[in-house]
C-alpha cells in the first residue's frame, strides 16, 4: 500500500514539476521579449552616426524573410561598412559584432576587433572577411540579425537590423532549444491528458484552465519554431509572442470551460480498492472476526 502510495505521489510530483518548468519557461519567455521590445528604441538612437551595410555586396537592411541574408557555416562572409560622421567629434570604431537572436536570446554571436576613425562630417568604409567558422553549431533557420560598431569605451555607436538564413544543423543551440520545447510541450499534454481521462483535475474551474494553459503555451513557441527552422517567417518577438498567447488561451479556455470532475473523484475507484484488500470493507460471505469470548 505505501508503495502504490509513494508510486502515485511521485508520478503526480513529476507532472507539478513538468507544469512549472514549462510556465517558467513561458514567463521568462515573456519578459525576455517584453525587454527586446522595450529596448528596441535605444538601437534607433545613433548618436548621429549614420550606417550602411553590406554582406556579399547584398545591402543588409533591405533583408527580408523572403529575400534573406544567407549565412553558409565555415565560410567567410565580405564586410562592407560605411559610416558617416554627423558629430562635431571624431569617432573611432573599434569593434564590429554579427548577432542572431529570436526571444531577445541570442543564438550566434561574431565580434571582430577593427580600427576606423571617422573625422566630423566625413564617411569612411571599412571592409574585412568574417570566418562563420562554427556557426552550424549555433543556429539554423531564419532568424533576425543585427550588425553593430563600437567605439573604444565598447558604447554602440551604430547599428542595422536585417534578416538572416542560417544553414546550420538541427544539432545546433537554437535546433536542441526546440527540441526541448517540444519534449516539455508532449510531456505537460501527457499529464493534462492523464488527468482528463482519470477525472483527477481540480473541481476549481480557474486551476483546471491554469493546468491545460503550459501545453497551450508550448503549443504557440513550437509553432514559431518549426515556422523559423521551415523557413515559413521570421521569428519576430512581437508576433511569436502573440502566437504563444493564443495558444496559451485556448489551453486555458479548454480547460476552465471542461465538464468539473464529480466530487470526490480524488479517491481511488473500484480496482484500487480491491487491490488494497478492500479499503476496510468485509468481504460478502465471510464473517468478521469478533475476538475472544469472555
């Protein structure tokens, strides 16, 4: 009896852990794409520095998720930059960054050291070849891209958004980080599923919606996901975000809208009282034991 007991309330810990990991996963999700989106502004910002770009003689900014820049690992990429000075002081460029990020996480991250002054109201261009050595370890898919300059004090003094396809592996950081969603997404529909079908959910309408809302939320980032590895869409923050809430919701809705489990439906049925010898009842037929005669 202990056993079964302990067999029970370990499978029923295991389902609490697998609904926390994946609702911590989905609000720092949301904060991370609520601080990219509020941090968006800064990049616009320039300082008066003005910044072109091109990789393979293909401008960078007028990249899209139907005419992506295409980022092929070990291979080197051509660099073409051109700044133009509108301050009153000289500025002096001392490092270039390539960044890929989906969710404000980055995914591939390439920094090289260069050396550029640009004199007040001048324009200077900076080329240099990039090695994408190790790159297919590091993402696959379309994924939104920044090329940024930085001075000496490392303060960003420019930058220029684009859109990237990047030809790497499943087997790469972004391809095992949808995995993983995917495998706690299965695991929470599992649980949730089990609980339906036992009628072991809460008769609390707002806890029944709060327990099918983790698959809903890993229903919507699986969907952004396999969109951005497929090469469907860009995976902006915005819009990935608003997918996951809507699948959120509708996990929700499912589950406060579901039938309320009849009362006391957390007792063991039928067969788990007569594996337990009867849960305390006589048995037809047999007569109890009455102790001594005094």
């Amino acid at each position: 009896m202990n056993s079964l007991r302990e067999y029970l309330g370990g499978r029923e810990g295991i389902g609490r852990t697998l609904r926390a990991t994946l609702s911590h996963c989905a609000i720092a999700v949301v904060f991370a794409g609520a601080g990219l989106l509020g941090g968006g502004a800064a990049h616009a910002d320039t300082g008066g520095v003005e910044m072109t770009a091109t990789i393979d003689d293909r401008d960078i900014g007028g990249a899209s998720g139907r005419e992506p820049i295409q980022l092929t690992p070990d291979s080197t990429a051509r660099i073409a930059i051109t700044l133009t000075n509108n301050n009153s002081e000289q500025i002096e460029v001392r490092r270039v960054g390539l960044t890929g990020h989906v969710l404000g996480l980055n995914f591939f991250s390439y920094s090289t050291a260069v050396g550029l002054e640009v004199a007040p109201g001048k324009t200077e261009t900076l080329s240099y070849a990039l090695d994408l050595a190790g790159l297919d370890g590091q993402a696959t898919g379309l994924i939104s891209g920044r090329l940024t300059v930085s001075g000496a004090d490392g303060e960003e003094l420019a930058s220029v958004a684009t859109v990237t396809d990047v030809r790497g592996s499943m087997r790469s950081v972004y391809g095992l980080f949808g995995i993983a969603l995917a495998v706690l997404t299965a695991l929470a529909a599992v649980d949730a599923a089990l609980g339906i079908a036992r009628h072991r959910l809460s008769a609390n309408r707002w806890q029944r919606g709060v327990r099918l809302l983790a698959p809903g939320v890993g229903v919507g980032l699986i969907f952004g996901f396999t969109a951005s590895v497929l090469r469907w869409w860009v995976p902006a923050t915005g819009l990935w975000l608003a997918v996951a809430g809507g699948a959120a919701a509708v996990g929700f809705l499912l589950g406060y809208l579901s039938p309320t489990p009849a009362t006391g439906s957390e007792e063991p049925d039928a067969e788990d009282i007569d594996f337990l010898g009867g849960a305390g009842e006589t048995p037809v037929g047999s007569v109890p034991h009455a102790g001594p005669v005094a």
